[in-house]
C-alpha cells in the first residue's frame, strides 16, 4: 500500500493476463529476443578474449618479444646478453641462430624454422619447457646433433623420439662430385606441444650444432629478449640495442606476429558491434510491445487522468513497465552468457569427442581447441547497453501514453 502509484501500476500491467494474447507473445519475444542477443554476445566475446590469451601466452610465449642482431654475427653474444639484461623492463636474454631448412623422414619432407639454443638459456626466455611431451631440452646435447620437433611434424613425418631425420639446408656445398645440397643427419630426442602452428614448423637444435652446420664460426647470429609488456617491446629492443654502442638490428614480434594480433583485435570489435544490433533490435521490440499495450489501456489511461494522475506519472507506469521487461531479459541473458562463457570450452571439447571430428585443427588455425577467457568489464558493458536500451526504447510509447485525451477516449465507453 505504500508503493507509488506508477509503480504498482507499471508492476500490474506487467504482471496481469491480456485480452490480447497477441500482445504477449510480442512481450514475451522481446524479452527472449534481449536475453538471447546479451548471452550470445558475452559468449562470443569471451571466446575471442580467448584467442586473444592463447595469442599471447602460445605464439608469444614461443616466438621472441624481440631480437637483436649485430652486422653478420655477434662477436661476443656473453657480453651483449649482461648488457641488454641490465635494462629494467627486459626479464631474460638468450642467444640464437635461426635457420631454414627441410626435415624428411617417414618418406615425407616438410620445411621446417631451424632454431639454434643454448638448452640451459631458453627456458628462461620461452614457454617450451613447459609443453615439452616426450624428451626435454636437457638432452640437446652439443655434438650428438639431436633435435626436438612440434607434434604435428612428428605426426606427418611419422617419428618417434630416437628416430633419424635428415635436415636439408637451402645452400649448396661444392664438392669433388658437383654441387650437392647441405644436408645432416640429426636424431629426434624430444617432442613438444603448444597446440599452435608452430607444433608444424618448429625445430629446436642445439647452438653448437647450427653454428657447424650453418658455418657461423661458433657465434651466434643474436641475442632474443624478453619483455615485462609485450606492447612495449619495439621501444625495449631500440633503447637495450642503443645502450649497446656499434651497428645492430632489432626485430620485435609485432613484425613476426602483429598482424594476427591486430586481426583478433579487429574482429573482436567488429563482432561486437554487429552482436550489439541484435541486442539493439531485441530492445527496441519493446517500442511494439508497449504501443500495442499503450492502445489496449487507452480506457484504463483516461481513467487514470480523471483520476488526477499527471502525464508524467502516466509516462513512469510505462517505462516501468518497459523497464521490467528490459531487466528480466538482461539478467537472465547475463547469467546465460556468464555460463555459456565458463563451459564452452568443455563443450565443444565433449561434441568433437561426440562426433569423431575436430572443429579446430592446428594445421589451419593457430591453435587446437576452442578458447574462452570471460571479462567482467564486457559482461557490465554488455548489460549496461542492453539495459539502457531498453529503457530508450520505453520512452515514445510512454509519451505517447502520456498524450492521451480523456475525453476522446471515453466517448464511446
């Protein structure tokens, strides 16, 4: 008894059966289509939140921040590494020589990255330590020209740890029986998974070994960092290179990787854009819904204003209205989507196994399964627009519900 009045009116309206059943099937549509379009939307965006994380920690997490190299091949890389370390935004460094090459084995060929290491220096500066299934870094060994290569080129090339491959290097060597390709000999002895491209690609040697077979005369071709920020590492790389005195070149991963990056980063925005229509045609149902009630009350609303009721209250009863509509759909759309955006992963993992085919394959996209990293700041931004919408949406049925005249409308009541 102590609500207000265009509360409780707005509240009965939106609570009390209709005459016109076809103005609650709209009703009941809007809200649907509004919860609909917030749970798809905050789903979606976590998924690509997802990719955008794997981006980062996989292909990132492998690749250099950045590199630094000198004119042909750095002298004294020891020196370069306490040097570039000493700056306060770089975590590691570690030497390199970076090649490319075949691998056959198994009857097959595929073109590999050859990557030359020091075992005991990458951990720090690469995640690989941490995907490594079979073997580990520890057993490159400096002379025994073992290598350590992705599961997918183990799975084409059909190798197992111990098997012998042969790398195949794009430089021709003279000899006394004509010009033959550089090639040797080398033994699997570990095997790593990132669940990205690079398991395909990807090779890991050690730097004694590629520095005999790509004749750098034992130095190495740089030294890769890295960064405390990712988004700052061409800034890193320019002032830790500059600190170094004499010519050097520097690389980061946004000329390697950037573009995938920027391309996640785009669609991310476009598809939440695009979603958000969806949201905004739901919402905006609501302006149907509310006239059609506007129209069925037309007698109740006259009554009301002979009553005493202002035109400003008689506007409040239906934003009220469309408010409640506009709420109900949020919440229940957030709570959908905050689920979806936990499970979806599990998901569609349990419906590859279902159905015997794998939706996302290394091969062709940069990771093997279906990420989802939800964010609250898009689920209160997501709600809040769907939510304001909503009320946008209530505010020409309640003026118009606020023009009626009683006098006209009860003429023939």
């Amino acid at each position: 008894m102590f609500k207000p009045l265009s509360l409780y009116v707005g509240l009965r309206y939106t609570a009390a059966k209709r005459r016109n059943h076809f103005i609650s099937f709209i009703s009941l549509t809007s809200m649907i289509g509004l919860m609909l379009g917030v749970a798809v939307l905050i789903i979606v965006l976590s998924v690509m939140n997802g990719f955008d994380r794997e981006l980062k920690q996989r292909i990132l997490g492998m690749v250099p921040h950045a590199v630094i190299r000198g004119e042909a091949y750095l002298e004294n890389w020891e020196a370069v590494d306490r040097e570039v370390t000493g700056h306060p935004s770089v975590i590691a460094a570690a030497p390199f020589i970076q090649g490319q090459g075949m691998v056959t084995g198994g009857g097959n060929v595929r073109g590999v990255l050859l990557n030359g290491i020091l075992p005991e220096e990458e951990g720090s500066v690469s995640i690989i330590e941490n995907h490594m299934t079979e073997g580990a870094l520890d057993d490159l060994k400096p002379g025994e020209f073992g290598i350590i290569i992705g599961r997918l080129m183990a799975a084409s090339l059909r190798l197992q740890v111990g098997d012998r491959v042969t790398v195949v290097l794009p430089e021709a060597s003279i000899t006394p029986a004509g010009v033959l390709p550089r090639l040797k000999r080398f033994t699997v002895k570990g095997i790593f998974s990132v669940g990205a491209e690079l398991d395909g690609n990807y090779t890991l040697i050690h730097m004694d070994d590629a520095a005999k077979l790509m004749r750098t005369g034992g130095k190495a071709e740089g030294v890769r960092l890295l960064v405390d920020d990712l988004f700052k590492a061409p800034l890193v790389a320019e002032e830790a290179a500059r600190g170094l005195g004499g010519r050097y070149y520097i690389s980061d991963w946004t000329r390697t990787h950037g573009n995938l990056f920027q391309a996640i980063r785009m669609e991310k925005t476009m598809i939440g854009l695009l979603l958000m229509f969806i949201v905004a045609v739901a919402a905006f149902n609501i302006v149907s819904t509310l006239v059609m009630v506007v129209t069925d009350k037309t007698a109740d609303i006259a009554i009301l204003r002979t009553m005493g009721a202002t035109p400003g209250r008689i506007m409040r009863i239906f934003i009220i209205q469309g408010a409640v509509i506009g709420i109900f759909g949020v919440l229940v759309g957030t709570t959908l989507g905050v689920l979806g955006a936990y499970n979806i992963s599990g998901f569609i993992a349990w419906l590859e196994g279902a159905l015997g085919h794998q939706f996302l394959s290394a091969d062709v996209y940069f990771i093997s399964y279906l990420p989802s990293q939800l964010q609250w700041q898009d689920v209160f931004i997501i709600s809040g627009a769907g939510f304001a919408m909503s009320l946008l949406a209530t505010i020409y049925p309640a003026w118009r519900a606020s023009r009626v005249d009683p006098a006209e409308a009860l003429r023939y009541e």
